[in-house]
C-alpha cells in the first residue's frame, strides 16, 4: 500500500475514534455541518466545538506533514463551480437533517435505518455527479487516478 492509502485508513479509524469519544465524552454525534452550524452562530458553548473543528483540518494538515505528503491540489473545477457545489452540499445538509459524517459515520453505528438512507441517498447522488461531470460535461477528465 502507498503512504497515501495508509493516511486514508489511519485518518478513516481516528474519525471513527473521535466520533466515538465525542459521543462518550459529551452524549452529541459528530455531525460536522451541525458543530459548525453552533460555532458559527454562537449557538450554546462553542470552545468545545472550534477546538474540535481547528483539530479536524490541523489534525489533516499535520498528517500530511509528517508524512511528507503535500496537500492535495486544487481541482480543475472554477471557484464559481465550488461555490455553487457548496451551496448545494449546504441545502443538502439542511434537507437531509444531517451530513455525511453525521449520518455516514454517526448514525451507520448507531443502527439508524434513517441514516442508512440518507448515506445511500449521499453515495449515489456522489456517483451520478461525478457521471454527469466527467463523462457528459468532459470536466476534469485525465486529473484523477
């Protein structure tokens, strides 16, 4: 296996490990759109929630650090597309009571037959977008693996 499958795997298990010691620690899920949502707004205590959130992207930025792999590069992709792409990830979010992480990871172990739906639901909508994009659109063809 390749460093970059090793940080994938390591990374998988210690969202896995901080989704469970949250949920032990405190009694909340991970769903990272809602700790963002409540640090963002100022809603209830927020320390917990921006430390949890700093140690998500520095946790990801060490790791690439240490292993002496650089950040992934920006996609093809205009910012106008990005942004767009998020604002619809964002009603998603909304629409869906929930992001991949909160039902994906969350509420996969917790037996949630909702949330197996809605993971479902994220997984194929992923498929047919990266279908539409590369294949009928012609977008970012040859810059994956």
């Amino acid at each position: 296996m390749t460093t970059e499958h090793w940080m994938a795997t390591g990374g998988g298990l210690m969202i896995g490990a901080a989704a469970v010691l949250l949920m032990l620690g405190t009694g909340r899920i991970a769903g990272i759109s809602g700790i963002t949502w409540a640090a963002a707004s100022l809603d209830g205590p927020v320390l917990w929630r921006w430390m949890f959130l700093i140690g998500l992207l520095g946790g990801a930025a060490a790791a690439h650090g240490i292993a002496g792999v650089p950040l992934p590069a920006p996609g093809p992709l205009d910012t106008p597309f990005a942004l767009v792409g998020g604002l619809v990830v964002g009603l998603g979010v909304k629409l869906g009571n929930g992001c991949t992480s909160g039902h994906g990871v969350c509420g996969i172990g917790l037996l949630s037959p909702r949330s197996l739906a809605a993971t479902l639901t994220f997984m194929a909508s992923g498929v047919a977008t990266v279908f539409v994009v590369r294949q009928i659109l012609g977008i970012g063809l040859g810059s994956g693996p």
